[in-house]
C-alpha cells in the first residue's frame, strides 16, 4: 500500500506551493496522525501569514502532538515485543521455574 493519499498530497501541495489557505483547508477535514510534523509546518507558515482558521488548527496541533507523545511509548514497547516475536523470544511461563 503506498504510505501517501490524497489528502497528505493536498497538504504538501499547499504548503510547498505556498498556498497557505490551501494549508488550512487540507488539516481541516483530515486526521493528523500520519503528517503532525507536516502539518505543524504548514501552521507555522499559515500562522505567520494571518491566515483565517490557523489559530485554531495550531491549538489541535498541540493537542494532537501531546497525544502521539502520550502514547508513544506504547508504541516502542509494541514494536520491541513484535520484534522479539519475530526472532523466536517468548515470555517464559509463569509456573516454569528457572533454568538451572
């Protein structure tokens, strides 16, 4: 599956292209998960520009950000317990005793 879609597209378009209202239209119907640090830049540029709607796209951003960092930890411990099974480690079993 390609990691970009339309919106993400429409997010850089906007941004590299300089459009800084196309910016504010792209994060307004999209989830931000897959392109926080896209769209934070963008709201930076938007911000700066006085764009209408920024201000308000720029709190969600700092909602968003505090969220993936809540649960990125979460996230580390998931990719080091799938790595682990991928390589044949397995979590002893509790009533097994110790290797002598």
């Amino acid at each position: 599956m390609c990691p970009f879609n339309d919106q993400r597209v429409a997010l850089e378009s906007a941004i590299y292209g300089a459009d800084r209202s196309g910016v504010v239209a792209a994060l307004v119907s999209q989830t931000w998960g897959d392109v926080l640090q896209l769209a934070g830049d963008g709201l930076v540029l938007a911000l700066a520009q006085g764009v209408e709607g920024a201000p308000d796209l720029v709190r969600r951003c700092g909602a968003e950000l505090g969220r993936w960092y809540v649960f990125s930890g979460e996230r580390q411990r998931g990719r080091a317990r799938a790595w682990h099974s991928a390589v044949g480690y397995s979590p002893r079993p509790i009533n097994a005793s110790a290797p002598t």
